[in-house]
C-alpha cells in the first residue's frame, strides 16, 4: 500500500469561519488556472462558513505585483480582513524571469504578514510547465486543486490570529 506522505493533511473543520473577513488577491496572468484556484479556495472558504459577501476578491497585472496588491487591499476601506491569500501562476520561460520573480514574491508575501500584522496565505503556484500548473488547479482529472488548501489554511490562521 502507498502512503500518502505529501499534502496539507487532516483539515480541522471545526473552525468557524462565520464571523472572518477575507481578502483574495490574484494575478491575471495564466487566467485558465487562476480562476480554477480561485474557485478552489472560495469553495472551501464558504465550506467553512465564510459568508460570500465577506469575501473581497481582487486582481493584479501579474504576480511580481501580488505583495504590493495585497498591501493596498489590506489597508483599504474594503477591510478589516481577518487574512488573506496572494493567488499567482508562474511558469517558467526561456529567461530567468521566474527565477527573480519566484524568489522576490515570496520573500514579499512572506514579510507582509508581519508588516500589516495578518496571515497572509503564499498562493503562487511556481511551475516549470503547464501541465504542472493545470494539475495543481485541479484542472487535470483526478488532481487536486490547491486553491482549496489556501482557503483551509486562510480560516485556520485566522482564527489562530484572533484568538
Ligand atoms: O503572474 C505571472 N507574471 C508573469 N510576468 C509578469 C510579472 O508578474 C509582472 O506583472 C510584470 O513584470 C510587470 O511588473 C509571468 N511571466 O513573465 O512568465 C508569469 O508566468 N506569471
């Protein structure tokens, strides 16, 4: 028998997502698997509770603009959010634009958690193909869509914060 080692493990459903506020800022770039993850998360984000009207979601050009745009959701009127999720794709060219791209985002989004004081979930899928991207938004048959595991983490982290 296989065991299954990798992945986000048994998620607690018994955190109440009822009273959160949450903010999802995506790129725009590689829309076809954006919009898979973004499904993925506010599914699961209302499977625990988050009430649709208190999901606030918005988009950037692309994911090098991911950290600066969710400094500006977080700090605007449309907020207080209780957290938020930085959704990007990122698939890899010809050039070592990935590379700088991947590595200054998520030092980025990983800071902006202790700047603004939120949990900020890391949702930038960094492919080295697009097939590894498809199969990530659950996109491909049988995959699984990480986006889900972003709006699990989203309310645990939360509710953790808030306590
Ligand atoms: O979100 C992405 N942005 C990309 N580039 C745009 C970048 O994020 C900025 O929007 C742009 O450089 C302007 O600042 C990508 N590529 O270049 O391949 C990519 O794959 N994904």
């Amino acid at each position: 028998m296989s065991h299954q080692i990798k992945g986000v493990g048994k998620l607690d459903t018994a955190y109440d997502g009822s009273n959160l506020k949450i903010g999802i800022v995506h790129a725009r770039w590689n829309s076809t698997v954006i919009d898979a993850l973004i499904k993925g998360a506010v599914e699961k984000l209302k499977a625990f509770g988050v009430k649709e009207s208190n999901i606030v979601v918005s988009s950037v050009p692309g994911s090098y603009e991911l950290p600066f745009g969710t400094k500006v959701l977080a700090e605007s009127k449309e907020g207080p959010f209780d957290a938020l999720i930085s959704i990007g794709v990122l698939i890899k060219g010809e050039t070592m634009h990935f590379e700088y791209i991947s590595e200054s985002v998520s030092h980025s989004l990983m800071k902006l958690q202790f700047d603004i004081n939120k949990p900020v979930i890391f949702g930038l899928l960094t492919c080295l193909t697009e097939e590894q991207a498809l199969a990530r938004a659950g996109v491909v048959e049988g995959s699984h869509n990480h986006g889900e595991d972003w709006g699990a983490a989203a309310v645990e982290m939360a509710i953790k914060h808030n306590a």
